[in-house]
C-alpha cells in the first residue's frame, strides 16, 4: 500500500557522520532536559543516571533523536554562561553517544561554543531556538561541523517574548522569516537544514493555533518540519491544565500536526507520539 501525499514535497533525509536519516516518514525526537528549571519537569529527573535511564526507554518507544538541552528556553528565562550549559550537556552527550551509538543525538543550544563540543562528543544535530540571532558564529560552526541544523522562529528572547507578541499577520510574517533564515543558512553553507515554526515562542495561544492550523504552508520552503507542540502554553491555557496534565491534548494536537506536514514531533512522552504518529500512517493508507 502507498502513502497519501497531499502536500509539496519537501527533504526527506539528513546526513551527518556519514549516516544517513529517512524522514520520508515521521519520526520522534525524545526531549532530555539537563536543566533545574525546564518548564515541564522543573530538574526533576534531571540526574545524569536519570536522564540514561530516561533515554534508554524513549529509545525503546521507538525515538530516532534524542534533543539534549543544558539551558531552559521557556518563558521569562535568561540566558546562561555556555561553560554552565557544557558542563551540564556534555556529559551527558558522551554516555549516551558511547551506550546507544546507533541514536541520533540532538544539541539545543543558542550557543556556537556548545554545539562544536556537543558534536565533537557525539552529538549529530544542532538545534538552535534563535536560528543564529543571539550567537554570530552559530552558523559558520554548524556549517564547518557538517550537520543538519534546526533553525526555529522566535520573536524577542526567552526572557522577553511572551510580553506582548505581536503579527498583523502570524503566519506568513512567521514564513518570511524562516525563508530569510533558510537563506542564510545556505549562505553559510549548510547543507541540511529543518525548519520550526516555533510554537509558545513570541505567540499567543490564537497565534500558535493559527500557525498549527496552516502549518502545511510553510512545506513550500522545502525543507523537513519539526513541530514543538509537547505539553505547552497552548495546550494548557486552552484546557485550564498544568503540564503535568496535558498528555492527552498534546497526543491531540501531535495528529493535526502529522495532518498539516509535520516530519518530526519533538516530544516529552515518546510512546504516545509514535502512536500518533502509526495512527495516522494507517489513515494515510486508506482508500
């Protein structure tokens, strides 16, 4: 049976070390936050014996990335010392690199230095929430490591973007800036590049549904899109929830995803994004 494809298409596979990553499919990238104060877990299980721990069953619920983060982007957070952010990934990188060598590792930093040491350690993504903006050498880095690179919108910083976001036009102003973002990130000489809209950072909750809702626009850039949806602002302000409780509108939100284009889901809860993710393949297949 063959796959439905209503949408432009766009890469379907990342090269890095010498690997090579089918996104003709979706896959699941399994958050690792290293971080006291991520706005989900808030350090819990934060531990490096925890955080293997955590690995080893996102890799058996059926991950292809791991995204380890050292620094915590969510809303009002300032930025930290990149040695502080090393010392809390690096680690990491290196044990999960040496236990699950086959895992695509994930670097979320703003900071060149963390991701040339990240890849040096094993890391094969970089992914970067300010596409470039808060370090001038992201993108020269990332080009001379020779790895796919995440390039996120956002408006404002962490500290300052949810003050008082503001589009006449959410999602073609979010498109415009991603497609300038794409170019200069050939300009740098990246070859491989996702693309992420940027849901909960600089938008309302009206401005993350409006994008979510026509999300399949912006496949004309291309390129593969991740969506960052996992248990956040807009899920819980719509539903009166806590983070703690908002699985099930995340799994909800995860299939319009899939439905709008979405390549890679980023997600907290690895098992029930694959199940999204098999759900609605089985959907495409139908006549």
């Amino acid at each position: 049976m063959r796959f439905k494809s209503t949408f432009l298409p766009v890469q379907n596979s990342l090269q890095s070390h010498g690997q090579l990553l089918d996104l003709s499919r979706p896959i699941v990238m399994g958050i690792l936050n290293a971080t006291p104060d991520s706005f989900y877990n808030q350090g819990r299980g934060s531990a490096l014996s925890e955080l293997l721990s955590s690995a080893e069953k996102m890799i058996a619920d059926g991950a292809t990335i791991l995204d380890v983060g050292g620094a915590s982007t969510k809303p009002g957070a300032t930025m930290i010392n990149p040695s502080l952010e090393i010392n809390r990934v690096l680690p990491l990188i290196k044990e999960l690199h040496n236990a699950f060598p086959e895992v695509w590792l994930s670097i979320d930093t703003y900071h060149a230095q963390v991701a040339i040491e990240a890849v040096k350690s094993g890391a094969f993504i970089v992914n970067d929430v300010s596409s470039g903006r808060f370090d001038p050498y992201m993108m020269k880095a990332v080009a001379q490591l020779k790895v796919p690179y995440i390039a996120m919108h956002m408006q404002g910083t962490p500290e300052t973007m949810q003050r008082d976001p503001l589009y006449n036009d959410v999602v073609f102003e979010v498109q415009a800036v991603l497609k300038e973002t794409v170019t200069r990130c050939h300009q740098s000489g990246i070859l491989d590049i996702v693309i992420d809209p940027g849901f909960g950072f600089g938008k309302t909750v009206v401005q993350n549904f409006e994008i979510l809702q026509n999300m399949h626009s912006f496949r004309i850039l291309g390129r593969p899109i991740l969506a960052g949806i996992s248990r956040k602002s807009m899920i819980c302000k719509t539903l009166s929830l806590t983070p703690d409780e908002a699985l099930n509108g995340t799994t909800a939100l995860h299939m319009i995803a899939l439905q709008q284009g979405a390549s890679i889901l980023r997600a907290h809860d690895v098992r029930e994004a694959m199940q999204a993710i098999k759900l609605f393949e089985y959907l495409q297949m139908v006549d």
